[in-house]
C-alpha cells in the first residue's frame, strides 16, 4: 500500500468514526508481513501501544500475541493486553496481504465497515495503521459449511442477510460484479509466470472462451433485473460466527462488500455450501433453497412468501450463481501470480470454471423460460 493509499484510509477512518460511536485511532505504523511470529511480535505491541495511548506505558510483558489464521488473504492476529487494574482486553490486529489491492478496495472497505458495525455487524473498527487494522474480538465459534445447511442456522443466516442488504452505504451505489470482472479479466489475461509448470497450466485457459461467457452471461442477468443492494459478496461459513451461549451470529470479514445485485450475494453463499472442498454435492436442494428465501423474504412471516417470489429468487440466485464462479475463478487465477501464499490458485481456477461449465445450461435454460414465461404474461 504507498503513501498516497494509507492517507486515503486514514480520510475513511475519519468518515468510518463519524459514522460509528466509539473511538477509532489511526498510526502511520506498519508491520512487515513477512516476519515471523517471534520477530512481529515486538512490532505488533509497538503498534498497540501507539494506537492506544492508555496502553503506552505498559510492560511489554503484559500483552500476548498469537496468530488466529493465516487466511487466504490476510494474517490475523490476537492481541490480548492486561490493564494496571487486572482487567484484560482482547482485539484483533489484520495484516493485508500483500498485493491484496489488485482484488481489494481497502477504503471501500473502511468505509463500508463504519456503516455496517454502527448497524451492528461484525467486530467493531477500533483502528487503522499502515498495512493493517485493529478491531475487536469476537467470542464466537466459526461455522462449518455443514452448519450452514441446518434448517435453523440457515433461517437465521437469511434473515441477518435481510438486514445487512437494507444497510445504506453513502455513495454511488451502482452494482460492482460486472465492473470488478471485467476489471478482474483485465488483469487475468495478461499475466505471465515465471514458473515453468504453472505457465503451461496458465496457457490452458482460453481467455476468448471465458470473455464470451462473461458478456452472455452478463447480458441474461441484466435482463433479471435483479435488485441492488450492499452485498457481502464473500458470504462463506469462514465468515459466519456463532455464539452458542447468546444465539448470536456474526457476518464478518467485509473485504469484498459492495453495492451489487441480491442474486449474486444468495447464490455466491449457496456456492459455499460445497466447502473449502469444492464438493459442489453439497450445493443446496430446491427445498433448501426455498427454506432460505422464506426467511429472507419474509422473517417475520415465512410460510406467506408467494410461489410467484419464491421462483423469481430462485432464478435470480441460480443465474448468479454462475457468476460467483467466474468472478473467483477469474480471482483466483490473480492470486496465483499475486499472492504469496503457497496454494495452488490455478488449480482452484480450474474447479470453479469446471463447475461453472457444467451448471451453465441448466441454470441458462431455467432464466430464459422464467423470463419468457413472464413477457408472455
Ligand atoms: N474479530 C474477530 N474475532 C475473533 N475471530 C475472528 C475475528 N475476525 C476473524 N476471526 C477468525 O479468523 C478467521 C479468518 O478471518 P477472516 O475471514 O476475516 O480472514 P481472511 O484473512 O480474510 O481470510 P480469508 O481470506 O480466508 O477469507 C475467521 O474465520 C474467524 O475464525
């Protein structure tokens, strides 16, 4: 992130601050990323005590550091600090990965952050640095993508997803899917590894062939007229938190947010059904499906939800569907000459476009006679 960017961060975190009621302190400060543990930690504590200046004079020694995950795209980390009056706080320090910005908007970001924890979801922004931000820990377990599939969890996550859609994000508010894949195959198709291995597999991808579905596809979904709403757009179960004890559950991880359309945030997360696996098995049945948009549609009141409603979510969420695909697997290809963590992204390229190719007919078939059906109406 240059100079510029950070100063661009700091402006939002002004906004973000305005926006939410407790504090947000901001430093110039940032961590090299490649560090191990041992050799951050020093570094870290530093950056703790410059941001909370009630924390500056106290022993290093009170403050414990430990990774949380590794992620795909960040590290994070726990910072726990034990006050003068024995009291501890616990908080979350996340480190960009490098290079993220091809993929991420860091001040869209903060920006969206400030809104959706004043509207109550996710850990709460407490700070900002250079390469990173400060924010507060969540006592919550991780969900699984089978615990997503539970009647009662996916009830509730649709119902939360209602309310994150109605969230009202200063500024333009025009769709972001199209923009970011073409922006995505821009980038995507032009790369060149120096790996001998994964050049080849990089020539495998015919980058004609996946233009000319990403302007059909476009053009069908365009016609859905889909409504635009705050999207979280990366809506797995690593991104869903419970509290057991509280019955609370937790959208975290804002990074891909943005205006875009309804279809896409459903059917991106019915994507995440098949796991870190990519067991696209597990994609949810019509049944499952309809059980969501019940609640989404209608938390108060789901067995009221009209079948004429349930069929046009239905065909909206399965023709974005095979969006999300192309947009990850356009994603991920980038990451591959991106991002330095040793996973194999091209091969995740290839799962997803694999998937996209084999659900494409189905899923086109069933958009054009919805609409057809409705024009003739
Ligand atoms: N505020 C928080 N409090 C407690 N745990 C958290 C918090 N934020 C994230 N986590 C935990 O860390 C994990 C990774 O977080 P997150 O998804 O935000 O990181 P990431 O680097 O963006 O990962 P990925 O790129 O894989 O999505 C989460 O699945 C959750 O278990």
């Amino acid at each position: 992130m240059g100079a510029g960017r950070i100063w661009d961060a700091m402006e939002v975190a002004e906004e973000a601050r305005e926006n939410c009621c407790s504090e947000i302190h901001s430093s110039h400060t940032t961590v090299d990323t490649s560090l191990s543990l041992p050799q951050m930690t020093p570094k870290i504590i530093e950056l703790c005590k410059d941001l909370f200046k009630k924390w500056s004079n106290l022993d290093d020694s009170q403050f414990s550091v430990e990774t949380i995950s590794g992620g795909i795209t960040n590290l994070l980390l726990k910072v726990s600090a034990k006050e003068e009056n024995g009291n501890s706080t616990c908080m979350t320090v996340r480190l960009y990965g490098p290079n993220t910005e091809y993929v991420i908007n860091r001040e869209r970001e903060l920006q969206a952050i400030g809104y959706l924890s004043a509207a109550g979801f996710g850990a709460k922004l407490l700070g900002v640095f250079g390469n990173g931000m400060v924010q507060s820990f969540i006592n919550a377990r991780t969900l699984t993508p089978s615990d997503m599939k539970m009647p009662k969890l996916a009830a509730e996550i649709a119902k939360q997803l209602r309310k994150f859609h109605q969230v009202e994000i200063p500024g333009s508010k025009e769709p972001q899917l199209w923009i970011d894949i073409f922006k995505f195959f821009e980038k995507a198709s032009t790369l060149k590894f120096d790996d001998i291995e994964k050049q080849k597999k990089y020539k495998e991808i015919s980058f004609e062939e996946v233009h000319n579905e990403v302007v059909e596809l476009k053009e069908l979904t365009d016609r859905l007229n889909s409504p635009v709403v705050f999207a979280h757009n990366d809506l797995l179960s690593g991104n869903l938190m419970l509290n057991d004890d509280e019955g609370k559950l937790y959208f975290i991880d804002f990074e891909y947010g943005s205006y875009n359309y309804r279809g896409f945030d459903i059917g991106n997360h019915f994507n995440e059904y098949a796991g870190y696996d990519c067991d696209y098995s597990l994609y949810p049945t019509k049944d499952e499906q309809y059980h969501f948009f019940r609640h989404y549609l209608a938390p108060d009141k789901p067995n009221e939800v009209s079948d004429q409603d349930l069929e046009t979510l239905y065909v909206e969420a399965n023709t974005f569907m095979l969006a999300s695909h192309l947009y990850w697997a356009l994603w991920a290809s980038i990451q591959a000459k991106m991002s330095p963590i040793d996973f194999d992204y091209l091969g995740y390229y290839f799962l997803r476009y694999e998937e996209y190719t084999k659900q494409k007919e189905k899923c086109l078939s069933l958009a054009r006679s919805y609409l057809s059906a409705s024009r003739d109406e």
